[in-house]
C-alpha cells in the first residue's frame, strides 16, 4: 500500500481559502512560499514538502488528511510519481529537479503514445 499526495483536495483548499486575495499577499501571509509557488500548487502541480507544510499549517488542516493510501483511489501514475521524487530530493536544485520531472513527463508521454502506436501497426499487419 502506498501513499500519495491528494492534490486536487490541496488544491481546492488554498485556492478556496485564498478566495479574492492576490497571490502576493497571500504568500506573505503564508511566509516563505512564492506567489508563484501558490499559483502551481492551484493549478494541481505537487510542492516540496517544506511548502507542503507551510500550506498544512495556514490552512489549519493536518498533513495526513491530506494524504490517500492506493486502497483509497488509485496511485499517481508513472511522470507523477518520478516528479515527487525528483522535487523532494534535498540534493537537487529545485530547477533542475523541475526540469528533470518535465522531461521524464514529456519522454514518457511520447515515449507511451509510440507503444500505443507501434500495437495498433502490429494489429493491422496481422489481419
């Protein structure tokens, strides 16, 4: 059983929390977080763990509520899963690890559409 960042529930919780303040005062008020940090985490993409904390304790929610198991849905897939590792690894440049979780997402998507592509040629060939 793994667990898993619920990111859509994150998501919604800070954007509704936020409601009308501008993204700049509400990482002020959050301390230590970009607008831009805010604005990725909305937009459903996974935050460092620091950030995941920071946005816990403004939010007054317990991090574990934030947290699903595999029992509960299904796991992030593939990319998902590289990226939050990639972005939670101390030893990396929060650049490079962007960087390094865009191309794996890219490589696997074009990477999973030739499978895909390459089946469907081989069912043709064999009628």
């Amino acid at each position: 059983m793994a667990n898993y960042l619920d990111m859509e529930k994150l998501a919604n919780l800070v954007r509704n929390k936020r409601l009308t303040r501008g993204l700049r005062e509400t990482a002020k008020e959050i301390g230590n977080v970009s607008p831009s940090t805010i604005s990725r985490v909305e937009n459903g993409k996974t935050p460092d763990m620091e950030t995941f904390l920071a946005l816990c304790d403004w939010l007054a929610v317990p991090a574990a509520e934030l947290i699903k198991n595999t029992e509960d849905e299904k796991a992030p897939n593939t990319p998902e899963a590289i990226t939050i590792q990639l972005r939670a690894d101390r030893n990396l440049d929060p650049a490079i690890a962007n960087a390094l979780a865009s191309l794996v997402t890219a490589a696997y998507k074009d990477l999973s559409q030739n499978k895909n592509e390459v089946a469907s040629d081989r069912n043709q060939d064999e009628e």
